[in-house]
C-alpha cells in the first residue's frame, strides 16, 4: 500500500470512530470553551487528555468546534457497543463519559440528542441513569452544555477562566494540561487532613471545583455561564416506619438498572466479591437475572484473618457461580507500586496508601469487559448518619488541637495551615447550610462529600481506566424512594433492611455468613457461638496489635521499634534536596523545619509516621499535579 493511500486510509479510520460507528467506547473528557490562557483551545485540550492517559492502549481523540476544543480518552469503553462520541448532521457534537443508562434505549436517545437545539437538549441531557457526564456543542446557537448525573455520581471537574471554561474528568488533567498552576488549595488540603477527601465543591487543586450534578451552559460569544440543579432531594416522609419500607420497590428499581446495562452488550462480566452485604445483594440480583458472572475476592489478612475474602468467595460458589477467583493481596515492592498507581489514578485524593481499596484496583488492572460493584446498596440500604450535625463532626475531632492538625503543623507551613483550618471549616458551614441539621443533613453531607469523593470514584474513576464500572442502584427514580425515608429509620449495625431482602427473596444468600467491618454475623441472624469465639478472638488480636495505642501505659506494652515504611522514607529522601530549591512547586506551603528521619522511641516513632505520611501524600500530590509521578 502506498503511502498516500495509507494516509487517505487513516483519515478516513479517523472520522469513522469520530462519527460514532467505530467509536463504540467509554471516554474521559477534556474540553475548552472560549479562552482559558494564551494558547489555543486545541492545544490545552490535547495536553489535558495527554494527562488523563493511564494505559499503553489508551488512546486520544481531539477536535476543534468555533467556540473552543473537545477532547477524549477511549479506555475500556472498547467493550461496549453504544457510541458516546456522536456527531450530528448540522455539525453539532456530543462526548459522554461514564456508563449512563435509558432503559435499554440509550443508542437511539443519543442518537435524538445531537440533533436537538439547546433547550431541548439541555433537558434531554437530564432524562439518563446511571452515572455520567455529557458535553454537548450546538453549532447553530454557538454553544456548549455540560450535563453530569442528577447526583454527580461521575466525576468530572471544572475550572472558571476569566474568559472561558474548561472541564476534564480528571484533576490533574488541568495543571499537566497549564491551565492552572500546581498550587494546593487551602480547603481542600484541610478537608484532606481532617475527613479524608475534600468537602464542598473546592478541590485540592486551587482553581478546580467538582460539578456535583449541577448542568451548565456557555456561551463562548459572551462569556456567559449559566448553572443549575436539576434534581432536589425528595420531601421528607418522617412517619414511615420500617415495616413500610417497600422491598419490592427496591428490587424493582435495582432489577431495571441491571437490565438496563445489558445493552452494553458487555459479554465478560466480574463482580468484586466480598463478604459484605452489598456485593452479595448485586450478586443475587445478577443470578436472578440469570446474568452469567464471574466473581474476585481478594484476601485481606489483616481483616479477620482474611474471612472477608474467603467467605466472599464462598458465598459464589454456594450461589453457583462456577468461575470464582480468591486471590491474595499484592505485598512488597509490587504492592508498593500498586498503591502508587492508585494514588495517580485517583488524583491522591485520599489517603489510599493505608486503604485495602488499593490492592483491589491492582487486581481489577488484570481483568477485562465489565466489573460489578456495590456502591449504591451500601450506601442506601445502609445508612451513615447521626441524629445530627454537631454529633456527627464531634466524631471528626475537628479542633485545632487534635492529632490530625498536630500532624499537620509539623509538615505545613503556618500561613498555610491556618488557611487551611479556616478554609474547611468555611466548607463546612457551606455544606451544612445545603442540607440541614438533623439526621437527613448528616446523611446528604456524608453522600455528597465522602461518597462522591472517597467511595464512588473507586468504581468510576480508577476501575475505568480498564473495566466498564457496572453500579445498579444510579436511577433518580429509587433515590426519590430511598432518600426520602428517616435515615435512621434504616441505620442499623445489624443491617436490618438488608437481613429483609434476604429473608424474603434471597433465603438461600443467607446460609453463609456474612463478614463487614464490625464483625462476623449469622447469616438468619440468630445467634452463633462459633461465631461469636471468632469475633472474640480477633478482638483480641486487633487490641494486642493496637496496645501501643493505650493511654499512658501503651508505651510499657508496645512493640520497639515500630516498623517504619522504607518505600515512603526512599520516597522523602529523593525529594530533599528538591525541596531546598526555591523553584520546587512545595516549597511555600512546607514547614521547612520538618524532619522525616527516624526518631527513637516506639510512641514518638508513631507519631512521626503520620507525619512523615502526610508529608508523603502532599509531595506524591505535586508530582502528580506536575506530570513526574505516572502509572506508565
């Protein structure tokens, strides 16, 4: 073949997959509108999706429309059939990432969009489940429409320019891309230090704010940004009482979810298997369905003794499932590595390296098609909340004279540590004025700030990057059910609604037990001795393994020395002398006093890890924020 027939063959490759009928892929957005710096939209945009490659077979699509750029990242959408790059007749143009939903009529309701004009679109655009975020360029009218989720389920990021607007599914996306600095915001690393991800809508990326469902629309011409919600919490039914909860409503809602997905046409599907309640509820949906699965439990010693993983694992073989995989945990230098790439993956965002999450994600690098995850039940059939707000953030132990903020003022500088108290306690009040005080703010807090920023993001934005993240229980119609029923009328520590389900439609899920953070439970929920000996035994080991922890006599009992972490110290150590560099993008907000070598004696060595974590996590941030720090 020739060279110039090559080239005609590529470009027309090139606009097949832009037309949508090669495109058959999910995406990460990045998108400029107007003018955000002193380069071309196109040129921001590509260096934007650049940034938000992770895997080698990731690729890049970028293209101009009169107002600005839109780019995408195709990932492990090559494992679907439905176009979420669509280009219309007129030349307007529509980017989708995430997985949304339309009762098994997405294809031909994307197909209706792209040829709408703005009005009807920007409607349209709110009528999907399931979780995602659309760009939409209307070429007649000149404008441009982002349209997340009703909850903003999907992650996807915005940065106001005084001249434009830019979005990316990713926060590094915006300083690797120059259209922000690497500066840290003082709220958002103060909502880093005190819950473990941000609250509010500020990220840890000054300049950078998460879109929690609200849609957009610009108008690059004027420079005009309007915004709003779509979706309001329903009204409170304060007398209904748990005998009322419909069961069968919830299965309903959660039963069209899954069949709305099989449009996809996703043939290999996993389910990440633990011994909890929400993974065995999807996993009984599933085989209700007669949806063929496959399941991973991973192991996690450190967790009764790995009984979270095993039963996991038995509770797929009891309910048929002929290809379940138990797999250990990734340990040493590789497990290192992993909770690396999960840090990049998710923008350190939390404190991921102490969170098992992280051997989970190195595990689901290794699988292809779809992954099923319990997100949704176990954040609804459960309740997290308190009979009010001040209750709830007494736990947080917010004062500045807790441990955390002790941490903090040995690894940031004063200036900024006192913009960062101040800066989260601002999001707080912020947050509480959206949603209340009683036990239905504490709940709406808790879901629009850990859940979206801490819980939801494992399935969406870091499993995405290789699997089609599947999440049932993302429909507006069963959260106008379920967000409306007194939260505590659902919180139990036995998980009373769940135990429901299962003695009524899924008997045969509850002859294996079950395992969650507080303990083993029986199955029928009647009492077990053998079980209760194990949760015994293992309250034992926890507080043996803890005893440094005791109050005034821990240091009498504890472990000399306690084990140092040598990945972060290497880690610290080759950053020093940057540090000491004035150019170094850390270099204003770090207590220069801080010293991360090890100090004798157990309790003040444990002490000191924490510091030295934290100072870990800030300068993993900026190297991810710059660029340096990478999966590849």
């Amino acid at each position: 073949m020739s060279k110039k027939l090559s080239s005609i063959v590529k470009r027309l490759k090139r606009r097949l997959r832009i037309n949508g009928k090669w495109n058959r892929r999910r995406m990460k957005i990045a998108a400029v509108f107007g003018s955000v710096g002193p380069y071309s939209s196109k040129e921001y945009v590509e260096r934007m999706c650049q940034a938000q490659v992770v895997q080698h077979w990731h690729s890049v699509d970028v293209f101009d429309v009169p107002g600005g750029a839109i780019g995408v990242v195709h990932t492990s959408e090559r494992y679907g059939v439905i176009p979420m790059l669509v280009k219309g007749q007129n030349g307007n143009v529509l980017v989708v990432s995430g997985v949304p939903t339309k009762s098994g009529q997405l294809r031909p309701f994307l197909q209706q969009i792209v040829e709408m004009e703005t009005a009807e679109a920007f409607q349209a655009l709110t009528e999907m489940d399931g979780a995602y975020a659309a760009v939409f360029w209307q070429e007649k009218e000149k404008k441009a429409l982002m349209v997340p989720d009703f909850m903003g389920f999907q992650p996807i990021y915005c940065h106001r320019a005084q001249q434009g607007i830019a979005f990316a599914s990713e926060i590094k996306a915006f300083s690797i891309g120059g259209v922000v600095p690497v500066q840290p915001d003082p709220a958002g690393w103060g909502a880093f230090v005190t819950f473990g991800h941000i609250v509010g809508e500020q990220t840890q990326l000054a300049g950078v704010s998460r879109i929690r469902g609200e849609r957009m629309c610009y108008d690059p011409e004027n420079n005009d940004l309007t915004k709003e919600l779509y979706w309001n919490w329903p009204e409170r039914s304060r007398d209904t009482q748990f005998e009322e909860i419909s069961t069968e409503y919830i299965l309903d809602c959660f039963g069209r979810e899954v069949d709305a997905y099989r449009e996809y046409g996703v043939q290999d599907n996993t389910l990440l298997m633990s011994s909890g309640f929400d993974s065995r509820f999807i996993l009984c949906l599933l085989n209700e369905k007669e949806m063929p699965i496959k399941t991973l439990s991973v192991i996690h010693q450190k967790h009764f003794g790995g009984a979270e993983g095993k039963l996991g694992y038995r509770m797929a073989r009891h309910l048929g499932v002929e290809q379940a995989r138990l797999v250990d945990a990734v340990s040493g230098h590789e497990g290192e590595v992993a909770k690396d790439h999960y840090l990049v993956m998710n923008d350190v965002a939390t404190p991921g390296r102490g969170l098992f999450i992280s051997n989970v994600s190195a595990r689901v690098e290794g699988l292809s098609g779809g992954v099923w995850e319990g997100f949704a039940p176990g954040y609804t059939l459960t309740q997290l909340t308190d009979r009010d707000m001040d209750t709830y953030l007494a736990k947080k132990n917010l004062t500045t004279e807790s441990n955390r903020w002790q941490d903090a003022a040995a690894v940031f500088s004063e200036d900024f540590l006192h913009a960062m108290q101040k800066g989260v306690q601002e999001n707080i009040r912020r947050e509480r004025g959206l949603y209340g005080e009683d036990d239905y703010g504490v709940m709406r807090f808790i879901f629009k700030n850990r859940a979206l920023n801490r819980t939801v993001t494992n399935p969406l934005k870091v499993y995405a990057n290789t699997v089609m993240p599947f999440t049932p229980g993302m429909s507006a119609r069963f959260w106008d059910y379920i967000a409306s029923i007194p939260p505590l009328t659902i919180e139990d520590s036995e998980r009373k609604l769940f135990r429901k389900i299962y003695c009524n439609d899924f008997k045969k899920a509850c002859e294996i037990p079950f395992c969650s953070e507080k303990g083993l439970f029986a199955g029928d929920g009647r009492f077990s001795a053998e079980i209760s000996w194990k949760n015994f035994l293992y309250s034992l080991h926890y507080y043996y393994e803890r005893r440094r922890k005791i109050p005034l006599v821990g240091s009498l009992f504890a472990k000399a020395p306690v084990e140092t972490n040598t990945y972060i110290d290497d880690f610290l150590r080759q950053h020093d002398m940057d540090l000491k560099r004035s150019t170094h993008p850390g270099c204003d907000y770090i207590n220069r006093a801080f010293s991360w070598q090890e100090t004798e004696g157990a309790n003040v060595l444990f002490q000191r890890n924490k510091e030295k974590n934290l100072l870990y996590y800030f300068l993993c941030w900026v190297d991810v924020m710059e660029g340096k720090l990478t999966v590849h």
